[in-house]
C-alpha cells in the first residue's frame, strides 16, 4: 500500500487518503524527510528571496474578521504623498516590488484603486503587487461593476500581481466563524481565477492553527492545487500560522506548537510538489528561527525583506518590520542553502 502511495506522492497525485496515511503511519522523521527530498528534486538547494517593501495604506476597515487585530476605529489613512515617499524609500535601497494591502475602507471605490496604482506607476518602475480578492470584491462591489471588469482596470492602471490573502481556509462553514462577512470559498476561487485567466498572477496562502481541523488543511491545499492545475497561475503557497494576540479568536483557540508548524509545510510540499514549486515560510509569522527552520521541512522561499509590517505585528508578532538581504542571506546559508534574489515572480536576479 504504502509504495503505491508513493508512486502517487511522486507523481504529484497524492490523495486525501493518502497524506492522512502518511502522517499517521510515517514517523516524524520520515515524513520530513520525504518532504524534504521532493523539495529537493523540484528546486534544488537554491532558496530565494525577494527586497519588497509593504504598504499598508489603511487599518480602517468594515469587516469583522475574529482573527483580525489590525482593524482599528479611528484608522488611519496614507496619503498619496506619504505613499509615494514610501516606495521612494523601498526604490533607494533597491526594492522590485511593493505590496500593498489595507482594510475595507468605507465608500473606497474601483477608482481609488487605480489612481493609487496610476500615481505609483508614473513616478516609479517597480512591480506592483497588491490588493487581496477580498480587497478586488470591495472595489467591483462599491463601484457596481463585476469583478472580470475591476481586475481589467486595476491590471491597466499597473496591477502586475496579487497576494492570495483572505483565502483564510476555504470552507464556508469555518468561515462563517472566523470571518463571516469575507467573500465565501467560491467568491475567492471565482476571483483568483479570474486574476489568472488575465494574466494577473497570484500567490496562494492558508490560515492555520484557529477552528480548523488537520483534514480541513488538507481539503485547503488540495482545492489549491486543483485551481492550481486549471490556470497555473499561482507563483507559490504560504502557510500562515494565525497569531492570537489582541483579537477575539485569540481567545478561544488552541495554540500552535512547533511540530504542527513544521507538519503544515512538510505536507503542503508533499502535496504541491508537481503544481507549486514555490513553498515559502513566513518570518513574520513564524519569527525568523522558526522559518529558517522550515528550510528543511519542503521550503525553497523566504518571502519578502518587507520594511514595513503592520499586520503580524498588531497581532503580537515580535519577528520585527524588516530583514535585510544579508539578515535572508545568513539565514538561507545557516542551513547549508544556497540564497538567491529573485523578482516577484521567481525570476533569478
Ligand atoms: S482581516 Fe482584513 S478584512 Fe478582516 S477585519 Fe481585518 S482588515 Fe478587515
């Protein structure tokens, strides 16, 4: 049985079944180490990294989200001065791409949108990667314009990509509970599809370690990897640990130990080896230690230097606002890894 499972595992097909008799059959160790080696055949020994800066332009929101400890009532709002003087910085210090998210801010409409993405674009050559599905849902709903028409605008006022945030878990009956007024599963398949049938590639996140059950991990990456196989659009997966300080969800959920972080990304990379190529660990969320150490469980990214973090860090993340190259250089080869910058969509700098 268990060499047919693997046939499957190698050819990228691994079932449900299958990684539920992997984890509880396997020794830790085992599975590791099998995770470990996929990572290997598909990438090597090169880990990448990319100088971004990120942006977020508002913590002023109308959503609801339980785990959400950034929102907050009298929000603030960047200007577009204080916008442009921001990707000025990230510009300096040799930055390719700005990312940029922010709250649900009341009565922002489609045009707002664009006019950011249009006054960062005629100042600055920089990829863009910005805004959320859930962020695109807000901006077609506000205008009254469908969501194939808004991603078309955003796309021609310098939309390069878009961060697969708000994917949360994508089940709606754990969503009812954890984010109920976010777009449901389908909303954001339908949305993140439609980014890649335009050629707006995305990234692919889970959020992990509230409500949900190990089997509805697994159910979240597999409904990525069949998207996955539709439009090839995704440039990498990111397993998101939630962070329970100041929120409400922080205060009837379980903590995260060590070995549930290191089993989320040894088995997204056991299940997304042959579709997504890209398994990246966050250190904001993890803290830096913790994402080195994913390097050896299936990870072959360490995101972004970032400059700026507002998210994590209302949550209680200590892991700070920034990393330097050389901070991602000494990480990547402190595990006997190769480090290599690389552009928002993996290409080798
Ligand atoms: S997670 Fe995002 S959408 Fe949800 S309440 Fe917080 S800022 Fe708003």
């Amino acid at each position: 049985m268990i060499d047919e499972i693997l046939e499957r595992v190698l050819e990228g097909n691994t079932t449900k079944d299958d990684a539920l008799y992997l984890v509880a059959s396997l020794s830790f160790q085992e599975l590791f180490n099998l995770a470990d080696q996929l990572r290997l055949n598909e990438v090597g020994d090169t880990v990448t990294y990319v100088v971004n800066r990120n942006i977020n332009f508002t913590n002023s929101c109308i959503g609801n989200c339980a785990f959400c400890a950034f929102k907050n009532e009298a929000g603030y709002v960047l200007s577009e001065e204080q916008i442009l003087q921001k990707v000025q910085e990230a510009v300096e210090i040799g930055a390719t791409e700005i990312c940029i998210q922010g709250g649900l801010l009341k009565g922002m409409v489609l045009d707002d949108y664009c006019g950011m993405l249009e006054s960062i674009k005629s100042n600055f050559e920089v990829h863009i990667h910005a805004f959320s599905p859930m962020e695109i849902f807000h901006a077609s709903k506000n205008s009254n314009v469908d969501i194939k028409y808004a991603l078309k605008a955003l796309k021609n006022s310098g939309l390069n990509s878009m961060p697969g945030t708000a994917a949360e878990i994508l089940d709606d009956s754990i969503r009812r509970k954890i984010c109920p007024s976010k777009i449901s599963a389908e909303q954001w398949i339908n949305i993140i599809t439609t980014a890649h049938s335009l050629g707006i590639p995305t990234t692919a996140t889970m959020l992990y370690g509230h409500v949900e059950s190990f089997n509805d991990r697994i159910d979240h990456v597999l409904l990525i990897r069949d998207v996955q196989k539709k439009t090839k659009g995704f440039t990498e997966f990111i397993p998101l640990p939630f962070m329970s300080n100041n929120n409400h969800l922080g205060k009837v959920t379980r903590r995260l130990e060590g070995i549930d972080d290191i089993k989320v990304h040894a088995i997204s990379r056991i299940l997304l080896h042959k579709s997504i190529k890209n398994i990246q660990s966050s250190w904001v969320k993890l803290g830096v230690k913790s994402a080195q150490m994913m390097l050896l469980y299936g990870v072959n990214d360490l995101g972004g230097t970032l400059m700026e973090e507002k998210i994590t860090k209302s949550a209680g993340g200590t892991a700070g606002e920034y990393l330097s190259p050389n901070d991602l250089e000494n990480l990547i080869l402190g595990v006997g890894r190769i480090p290599r910058r690389r552009n928002t969509l993996y290409e080798l700098i």
